[in-house]
C-alpha cells in the first residue's frame, strides 16, 4: 500500500496549482465512488482500492494544510477523473476525507439522528493500529494497556433503530452522519423484538448496528436472478444496502435481510459504564447482537493484536462476511475523553482484513452476453489458486473499469477474491507488461466478434443493437425452440443459425410458416428430416402455456414466473391485458416485474408476432390444469434442491417430476429446503444439506416419495 511514494511526500516539488488541482481531483473522485457505494450500492472499485485512494487525499491534505482548508461552491460539473491536474482550480469542494459517505436519497422521509452517526478509522496495517493505541494513551495520558474490545466488522449497511418506551419507533440509515433516511417501511420483516419490556421506563434510546444478509440468502436470490435471466448481484453487502432503499416494501420483505447491533446513540433514563455492558444488555433483551463468543477482549495492543488473529481464522465460519475487526475502547467515560472527529470516534479504528489476491496472466477478454443483450467483459485467466477456489475467470466489468485501469490482453493481472464475490481484475502489473501487448479497445472488440451492439450516453454498459442483431435473433430462437421452453426436437443451434442467416426465420412466428422446400435448402436436410422437423414444429403448437410465456424471452421472466403467470392467466390474451397492479398480485412478481412484462406486450412488434403465432399459425397453448379440491399432490410445499450428476433421469425431467408432484425445484440449498435429489458427484451443495442437516436422497428414494403421480406403466 505504501510502496509509492505519496503525492504529499513530494509536494515540495509540487506546484501550487498542482497540488490545489490534485486535491479537487481526489475530492471529486472520493466523492464519487461513495456515491457509487452508499447512495446506489453499486462500487466500481474495490473497498481496498476506495480506501487507497482516501488515505492519498488524506495524506495530500495533512501535508498542505493551507490549501486542504480551501473549500468553495460545488460547481455543476465536477472535475473529470482525467482533468488535466496543472490547470488552475477555482473551486475546491468540500473534502469526503473529513465526512462521512452520505447514502441520502429523496425518495425516504429524512430524520435527524438525535446523535451523530459516525463512521470509522480504518487501516490495513499492524502498524497504524499500534499507533492508533499509542496516539490513545497519549491523549488519556494512560501509561498502561488500555481496556479494549475487538468485535466482528459486520459488511452491510449501518443502521439506527430508536425505541421509545420499550416500543420499536423507527429504523434509520446513516445518511450523512447528521441525518439519515428513514427505512422503517423496509424493516417489517427483519427479526427483532418490537416491544422490549426492560426498556419500558427508558424514555429515548438509539441502537445502531448493521443490516446484512447471509452468504446462503444472497445464493438464493442471486439464482432466481440467473434463472429470471437477470443480473446477479454483486456481492451480499450491495444487496443489503439496495434492499433497505427498495421503494417497494415487499421486495424487501421477501429478501432475508438481519440486523446486529453494537452499538449506541442518544439514549436517555438509562447509562452504560463499558461498551461490554452494553453488548450484554443487547442479548438480555433478546435483540440480535454479535456471534456467540464475542466481543472479544483485550488488555492492550498486543492482545488486541492476537484477538484479530483469532477473529479472522473463527470469521470463515460466520454464516455471513465481516471485513474487518473493530477496536474499540471498553470503557465509555475513556470514551469520553478521548472525543470524535467530525467523521469518526477517536476511541475506535476498524483494522480491515486484505482480501485475497494473486497474479495470474490475462490469456484473452471475453464477451459475456446476457439474456438482455448488455455485454460483459471476462478476464480470461491462466487458471490460479485464490481462497481455497481455483480461479480461471474474472469480471473486467465494463469498458470504463478497463480503460481506466489499462488492462491490456497479455498482461500480468492482480485478481482479487473476497468472501463469495465474484472475483475481479484489480490491476496490472505494468513492470510485468510484454513490449507488444496493446491497449484495449472494446468497440472494436465487438465488431471483430460481428456484434452490433451500441452504448447509451451515460450507460457504462453496452447492449446489443434491437431484435434485429441476427446474434441476438439465434440467441432468442434457440432459447425459443429449447428444452426449457417450445421442446422443439430437431432445431438446435445449427438449424437456428442456418434459418436466420438465409433469411427464412426473421422472428419466433415465421417457425411456423417454414415449409418443406425450405427446410430441403438447409445443409444435411433431406425429405425424412424435414418432415420430422416440421412433425416437431407442428406439435409444439400445444405445448403447454407456461413454455410459451418462457420461450417468449419477455426480461425478467424466467421459467418460474412463467409458470405462475400461466397458473394464475391461463390463456395469453388474458395476461396481455392483465394490469401491472394484477400483476403484482402475483407472488414473484414485483414492481420491476410487473413493468417488464407491461413493457414487453406494449412493443408493437411483439404484439404482432403474437398475433401472428396465435392466429396465422394457431398456436393453442395449454393452461395448466386446475388442481382438483383437497387434492394433496406428495410434495404440495416441499423444496427440493437437484445437485450432482443423476442416472435415470436429467436433471429437467426431475424437476418436471417434482413439480408435477407439487413440489419446487430450486438451485441453492437453504434452511428452507426441504430435501437434496443429490446424484453422483455432487458437490457444495450436498455438503451444505449436510451442514443444515437437510435429509438427502437419491433417485429411487425420490420416486418412491411420488408415486402416486408417476404415469400408470
Ligand atoms: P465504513 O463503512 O468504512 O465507514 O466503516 C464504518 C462502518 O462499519 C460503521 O458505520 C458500521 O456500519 C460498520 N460496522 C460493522 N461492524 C461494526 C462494529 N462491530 N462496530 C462498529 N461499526 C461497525
């Protein structure tokens, strides 16, 4: 971290108008990525890059403080990450290194902390902490070892909850220290008692803590996500904090999100002497506090020292990831004492855990296309071994991210894996880069792979042009035609591809308007298989609803949904017209949701092409059959989880079975699962029902489970 030399550590050399220019810059930039990060819980950078970049700009303004004191009118428009730093600045905003990263918004009512909201020192070296104690002792004018606490450095969202009374009043985010958004509507469902009878004569008091959601909730979600044919979340830590600023309630609701408090705000009609006598409270009134065994204590620095060692072998057990440890003064008149800057305690510093890294070789960058069209850049890695997993591809992001980090194909990367994110490209290693290696350009990326795709002003992603890309049309008709969706035997990906380069199939109707003499024009078709091809096309004209609604690719739409729309609709018609607010009524279906599919029949040519399949070429999709009264199906309620390799059945055919039993499929093992359908070779997910002690069962144990609605041999 500290092998460069500071820009302050040459600010004798720098120039005024440099270092007043590099300030801004920095500012600006701080600025930005904890705009990213608090108000959209959507980073661009790692934590560990964020908080190099704000130790330079402290460094900068302790170095010049003259000029660090230099505030003025934020202008409409920020200094550019690549302004130029020798031009002359005649403003400098007020700087993110003295306050707190505010995550406002104007959607939420706002509320004043009756206490400041602090954030925290952080550092990622031993010897910052020791100083840390040293600057402590000095100002307490304490010879001795202090009495310290470390604690589990929860990564979500900081939160106030106020009780008043006893009662649960409200839940508020941090804001900007000073006042935070009230995000109470978005706690009904997050477990913690609303009426504490120990507090009933406490007139005020606010306990802060943290908002997260486990590894195995986030797993959860984030299959649904790819199952929908949605983006997958980031990492838990953004989802939580995206969840408590959802504007619909019931989104957050159905997202396990939990709560942990460790610490206080104003309170009043009740006093704590140490932070461990609060901690101690907490558990007393059955509110969640940290894990069992913690916080640890620790009677001065080498202590404190060896309790984070502890911390951070115990931490890979948590069910949920913690970044750091935090130290904290135990006794709260020292508390006192020792006071607070504007942005954090004194008394206090977060010593944050390096994630895991390695340098590896970028081998090739690779597009990933989601089912919507945007596309992604993977690092293609020379295969290398990061926390336990072997690595062989990283998300590069967007063009942004690599244009600004000069990641070049070639080049000696340094990848990065914390916790369950996915892992990320952090920076090449320039000294390590081949003379010939070139920077990358992504538009020309694109059209060397024949994608026509386009960048919307102020979107950092690229998307595939419209329906009309034909690689988006054969994405779309393969998807159309697959097992999942029409099962329409015989068209798989080189018949689409054929059929669309010809011309003969421009969207999903004209399949069905496809005649014999066309079919004999594609290469390897001869009479026998092209009337099997169109034996297969005409039977899919009955398949049932839901694989229509699937194979119709309308965004966020998955085959779930699918089914429950058709469930709930039972003709195509009847959906179409369906309100978003009918929609909504249906259990999966959100605001998003509900606005997707609106969107999806409004487009004209949708519509048309639906009219087309449902009257040109007659298309009578099935609706499910209405289960008959007190019909109790075997597995009516039951969640089962497929993993490993299965001999009598594909995994698609399970999962038929077992919904046609009443049961789900789902894709991640959770407390909620009911049972794993585990076959040869199964991986974490069995060990995982075993961890949850989830009954496992195989094959043959699954069949007999569903007798009673196997086919009549
Ligand atoms: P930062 O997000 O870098 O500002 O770090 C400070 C934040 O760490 C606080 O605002 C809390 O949300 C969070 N945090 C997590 N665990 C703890 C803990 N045990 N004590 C205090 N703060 C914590």
């Amino acid at each position: 971290m500290d092998k460069e030399p500071l820009p302050g550590q040459n600010s004798t050399r720098m120039a005024e108008n440099d270092i007043v220019g590099e300030i801004a810059r920095l500012r600006a930039e701080v600025a930005r990525h904890n705009d990213l990060y608090y108000t959209h819980a959507a980073p661009e950078i790692s934590d560990r890059e964020f908080d190099e970049l704000l130790a330079k700009l402290k460094a900068l303004e302790s170095d010049n403080p003259l000029f660090a004191a230099m505030t003025g009118t934020r202008p409409s428009v920020l200094p550019s990450v690549d302004a130029d730093a020798k031009a002359p600045h005649p403003y400098l905003a007020a700087s993110p290194a003295s306050s707190v990263g505010s995550d406002l918004s104007d959607e939420f009512e706002s509320y004043t902390h009756r206490q400041r909201m602090y954030s925290l020192d952080n550092t990622y070296s031993e010897g910052e902490l020791r100083d840390f104690d040293t600057r402590l002792r000095k100002s307490l004018a304490a010879g001795a070892a202090l009495p310290y606490l470390v604690e589990p450095k929860l990564d979500g969202a900081s939160v106030s909850l106020s009780f008043e009374n006893g009662r649960f009043v409200r839940a508020v985010s941090r804001g900007d220290a000073i006042t935070g958004d009230d995000i109470t509507r978005n706690f009904s469902a997050i477990a913690f008692p609303r009426h504490i009878a120990a507090l009933e004569t406490v007139p005020a008091i606010e306990l802060r803590g943290e908002v997260f959601m486990d590894r195995a909730e986030f797993d959860r979600i984030n299959a649904e996500q790819e199952e929908a044919g949605k983006p997958m979340y980031m990492n838990p830590r953004n989802l939580a904090a995206g969840t408590i600023k959802l504007l619909d309630p019931a989104i957050s609701a159905r997202r396990g999100l939990k709560v942990i408090l460790y610490g206080i705000g104003h309170h009043e009609g009740i006093s704590f002497q140490s932070q461990s006598a609060l901690h101690a409270k907490i558990r007393e009134w059955g509110l969640p506090g940290l894990p069992e065994g913690y916080p640890l204590r620790a009677h001065g620095i080498d202590e404190v020292w060896q309790c984070i060692q502890k911390l951070d072998k115990e931490r890979k057990k948590f069910p949920y990831d913690t970044d750091g440890a935090v130290v904290k003064l135990d006794d709260i008149a020292l508390q006192e004492r020792a006071g607070a800057t504007s942005k954090a305690p004194r008394w206090a510093i977060a010593y944050k855990f390096a994630p895991e890294q390695a340098v590896t070789r970028l081998n090739a960058i690779t597009i990933q296309i989601g089912r919507t069209g945007v596309l992604t850049p993977v690092a293609e890695l020379e295969p290398v071994l990061i926390s336990g997993s072997m690595v062989s591809r990283a998300t590069l992001h967007n063009e942004d991210e690599i244009k600004r980090k000069d990641i070049r194909v070639g080049d000696w990367v340094v990848v990065e894996k914390a916790g369950e994110i996915i892992p990320a490209v952090i920076n090449a290693v320039l000294d390590k880069r081949p003379a010939d290696a070139e920077p990358f350009d992504f538009a020309k990326h694109l059209k060397a792979l024949g994608l026509d795709a386009e960048r919307e002003a102020g979107q950092a992603a690229w998307r595939l042009r419209g329906d009309s890309d034909p690689e988006l049309l054969r994405r779309r008709l393969r998807h159309f035609a697959s097992r999942q969706a029409m099962d329409i035997e015989g068209m798989g990906e080189a018949v689409v591809n054929q059929l669309v380069n010809l011309g003969l199939v421009k969207d999903e109707a004209d399949i069905y308007a496809l005649t014999k003499h066309q079919l004999l024009t594609l290469e390897k078709f001869a009479e026998k298989s092209a009337d099997k091809l169109l034996e297969a096309i005409a039977s899919s004209k009955t398949r049932e609803l839901w694989r229509l609604l699937h194979g119709l690719g309308i965004p966020q739409v998955g085959a779930q949904t699918a089914k429950d729309l058709a469930k709930e609709f039972r003709s195509l018609p009847a959906l179409m017209q369906a309100s978003e607010e009918e929609l909504k009524a249906i259990d999966g279906v959100g605001d998003i949701v509900a606005l997707s599919i609106h969107a999806f029949f409004a487009r004209p040519d949708k519509k048309d092409i639906i009219a087309r399949l449902l009257g040109n070429h007659g298309l009578t999709p099935a609706a499910p059959e209405a289960p008959a009264e007190g019909d109790a199906l075997p597995l009516a309620g039951k969640t089962i989880v497929i993993t490993g390799t299965l001999h009598s059945l594909s995994r698609d055919e399970a999962k038929e079975l077992i919904e046609r039993a009443g049961g789900k499929a789902s894709g991640s093992v959770s407390k909620k699962t009911s049972y794993v359908l585990a076959g040869e070779e199964a991986g974490s997910k069995l060990t995982k029902a075993q961890e949850l002690g989830i009954p496992v069962i195989d094959e043959s144990e699954l069949r007999r489970m569903l007798v009673s609605t196997l086919p009549q041999a």
